[in-house]
C-alpha cells in the first residue's frame, strides 16, 4: 500500500538511481526538509543536496469502486507425481514427491470412489460417487519426506480417507493401499502454492516538491538536469517510467509537474537552488492472499460434508 512514507521514499530511490552516475559532485539524497546545519556539512564539504519533502496538501480523487490491479502468483517448488491412476480393490499405488518445499506449498492427495463401502453403483437411484481429499501445508523447513509423512498421517487420520486406504510413508514416497473390498479409486496428487491479489480501494493526489541545495550554478545545474529529465518522463510514463512514480507492490503514481524555478539569491549556506513542485496521484491498496485450488469437492450426498481446503 502506497502511504506517505512509501510515496516520499519512491521519489528518493528514483533521485538516487538517476544521480547515481554523477562523479562531481557527489549526490546526498533525503526525505523532509533539510537543517542549516545539513546544508552547511554538506554544500561546503563539495556535496550537492536533494530533499524530497510533503507540501502537506492532499486530496481524495477516488473515481471508482475497488477494482483488482493484478495478482503475483507463488510458484510451487514442491512435485508430486502418482505411480498409478487408480487404485483396484486390495491393490495399492504411490505418490512421491521431489523437487523442494517452498513456504506455503501444499500437496493434496484426492480420491474418488467408484462406489460406496466397496458397494459399486448400478441404478439410476444409486447416490453420486464421493470423492474426497487430504492436504498438508508446508514451511520453509520442510522437505518432501517430512511433506510426505505428514501426507500420510493427515490420510489416516480422516474419517472417510482411512475406510478407503490405509497410507505409509517411506522417506519421499506414500504408499496407498485400497482397504475395499470391491471397486476401484480413482487418485490424483495436486501441488500448489497461493498469489497476492492487489486492489485498488481508494486514490489520493499529494504534492510534493523536490530541492537541490548546490555550491555553485554549475553543480545545480549538473544535478538538476537528469532530475528534470527523469521527472518529465514519469509525467508521460516514457520508457522505465512507464508506471511513473514506481511503488514496492507493483503499483504507480501518475506524477504531474506543477511548476519549478531556480532560487539564485542568497539562501542560507550560500547555496544555490532549484526547486521541482509536483503532484503524485496514487493508489491506495489493500493486499490479499489467494490459495490454490488443490481439490475440488463437491458435496454430491447428504451426509457427505465438503472439507474446507
């Protein structure tokens, strides 16, 4: 979310970036308005001085309802891959897992039974097939073996998986072995991990000016000009600046030029200035967590509750 300090901080790093090549002087760059003191430390030592600093002026300019920005997808790390499709009564299969384990990486195991208890169906009055799922959620300090053991545990401690199979873990690998006594499953093992989804709930218009404290016309004029430059390309979203002002979630502010104009006459430290006033109008962002589909359940049977996941 773009706040004041982000926004003040954006223009900082931006300034930083495109003075970044200036060998004489050298560029200090801050936030807020500078003390005679600064000024003093750093114009007479040689350095040139740029401040970025909040007009405290702000305005709502909100023009429509919340809508998504767009959406930074997790990609897993974790695999899994199944050694048969389906499962015949009395038979087993496997479900082994590689690759490594992100935070947030989750591996389902999902089962579909072909009839009911080992009943398998024949009219057209018959219930639905059921099919169900156990997931498990991985941290940054899990492995596949340790994803793989608590697959198991998380099959064999459900209420309705553990009729079906009894499950074993062997270091990456789980081993599914049909407890029916007729009938087949169907098994598939699913990966994912989850995205941020930002919207936009709000917009607000905040000017800000940009100073540049120098010792000498030539060393303004040095600094100035590339801050020009990066400013009137922001303004038309030219190039890098095609978001204008960039913020850290992946959002832009739209940066307006007002005005600016040089100060020649006696400032304190004997400096010489240049000030840029511009507005910024940004989006207000809220940040929301999406997960991946791993299972999709749908309660076909009363008495068949959906899991959560």
């Amino acid at each position: 979310m773009a706040t004041l300090h982000i926004v003040l901080a954006a223009m900082q790093s931006q300034i930083v970036a495109v003075t970044a090549a200036i060998a004489t002087p050298q560029v200090r760059v801050g936030i807020d308005w500078p003390s005679v003191k600064t000024l003093m430390q750093n114009v007479r030592g040689g350095s040139a001085l740029v401040t970025v600093f909040d007009r405290k002026l702000s305005r709502d300019t909100t023009r429509w309802p919340p809508v998504a920005l767009g959406e930074t997808p997790v990609v897993a790390t974790l695999t899994a891959a199944t050694s048969n499709s389906t499962i015949a009564a009395g038979g087993s299969a496997t479900i082994t897992l590689g690759g490594s384990v992100t935070a947030g990486d989750a591996v389902a195991c999902v089962l579909v039974n072909g009839g009911v208890d080992g009943v398998a169906q024949t009219g057209a009055n018959d219930i639905c097939t059921p099919s169900w799922a156990a997931i498990v959620t991985g941290t940054a300090t899990d492995t596949p073996a340790s994803m793989a053991t608590a697959l198991a545990a998380a099959i064999n401690a459900d209420a309705l998986l553990s009729t079906w199979v009894s499950a074993g873990a062997s270091g990456a690998a789980v081993t599914l072995t049909s407890r029916l006594a007729a009938g087949t499953l169907k098994l598939a093992a699913n990966v994912g991990n989850g995205a941020t989804q930002i919207t936009e709930i709000g917009r607000r218009a905040r000017e800000l000016s940009v100073h540049i404290w120098a010792r000498s016309v030539e060393d303004r004029d040095t600094v100035g000009d590339p801050i020009e430059g990066m400013l009137a390309q922001m303004e038309v979203g030219w190039g890098a600046y095609a978001q204008g002002l960039a913020f850290p979630d992946g959002t832009g502010g739209r940066v307006l030029v007002m005005n600016d104009f040089l100060l020649d006459d006696a400032t304190p430290s004997d400096t010489y200035r240049r000030d840029f006033l511009i507005s910024v109008d940004y989006p207000v962002t809220a940040a929301d967590s999406l997960y991946a589909a791993l299972a999709q359940i749908t309660q076909t049977q009363p008495g068949y509750a959906v899991p959560a996941d």
